[in-house]
C-alpha cells in the first residue's frame, strides 16, 4: 500500500465519522482510531504493523552480531589518513529506517547518550520519528559512545551511520 493510499484512507475515515477502522493484509496491518465520540470529531490516531525485519550484517567484527533487528551493526571501514587515524576498530550504529533523528525525547529531556557514555544492548540510545511514530532505537552491541554522526533534529536515511562505538 503506498502512502497516498494511507493517506487518503485516513482523510476519508476521519469524514466519514467511524470510530475505527483496521485493514489487514497478508504484508501489513493498519489500524485508524479517530476517537470520534457522539459527534465529536477528533485527530485520527494510526498504528502501522509490519512484518519484523531482519537485516543481514555485511560485516562482522565479532561472531556474535549476526541477527540484528532493530539496527545494522558493521565494523567502518579503515580509513587511512596522513595523520594516522585508525577507525577499523570501531562499530557503525546505523539508522534501520527513514524518518527525523532525536537525541532526547523532548526539549527538556535529558539526551539519552553523549560521547564517552557506555552502553549495552537494550539500551535507548535514540528515537527516531517517521510518520508521526516515535521509534526507540536500542544498541545492540556493549561498548563505549566514540562519536555523534548526526546532528540533533535532523533527517536520516535507512543505513545512515548514526554513531561510532568502541566495543567492550
């Protein structure tokens, strides 16, 4: 289904004056509550299911990252300056999806990591927003925060690297 079609669903459905709607198919689930009460009309809410994805590692440091669902994780590629900078020994987080790229979850929030933090896997380390869905994006490797790619309140593209991170 293309998002014209979402789109124009959710126009009709919120006119129309039903509460609900759900549409299945065999690749998706979608649900449109508009709240609509007694003649009240109110903002439609959309929830979108999609089938879980796994996305193959290109490159492994380690054995142990073969499956990742929520992001990619490969090793970076070694860059080679004059001055000697070996980034080989790093990992790319990077973004498992389009959409706008949030260090905190509001502007009075702290942020969730900064450069020299540690994480580990299941840790929040940003949110993503694509549609108006907010997306929690959890590490999935144990290491150390080496640096910031993307700026805060920015778009992102699927596979943008997000962060370096030196495993642990």
């Amino acid at each position: 289904m293309k998002i014209t079609e979402i789109q124009d669903l959710i126009k009709f459905v919120a006119k129309s004056g039903v509460s609900e709607v759900e549409l299945q198919d065999k690749d998706f689930k979608i649900i449109i509550k508009t709240g609509n009460t007694k003649g009240k009309v109110a903002e439609p809410v959309v929830m979108v299911q999609a089938p879980p994805v796994q996305i193959p590692l290109q490159q492994a440091p380690q054995s142990g990252y073969q499956n990742q669902s929520v992001s990619e994780i490969k090793s970076a590629e070694t860059k080679k300056s004059s001055g000697g900078a070996d980034e080989s020994k790093y990992v790319t987080v990077k973004s498992p999806m389009i959409g706008t790229f949030y260090r905190q979850s509001g502007p009075d929030k702290p942020v969730f990591i900064n450069v020299g933090d540690e994480i580990k896997p299941g840790k929040v380390i940003c949110i993503i927003e694509a549609m108006k869905l907010f997306n929690e994006i959890e590490s999935d490797i144990t290491g150390r925060i080496v640096k910031v790619l993307v700026d805060d309140a920015t778009p992102v593209e699927y596979d943008q690297p997000l962060f370096l991170v030196e495993p642990m």
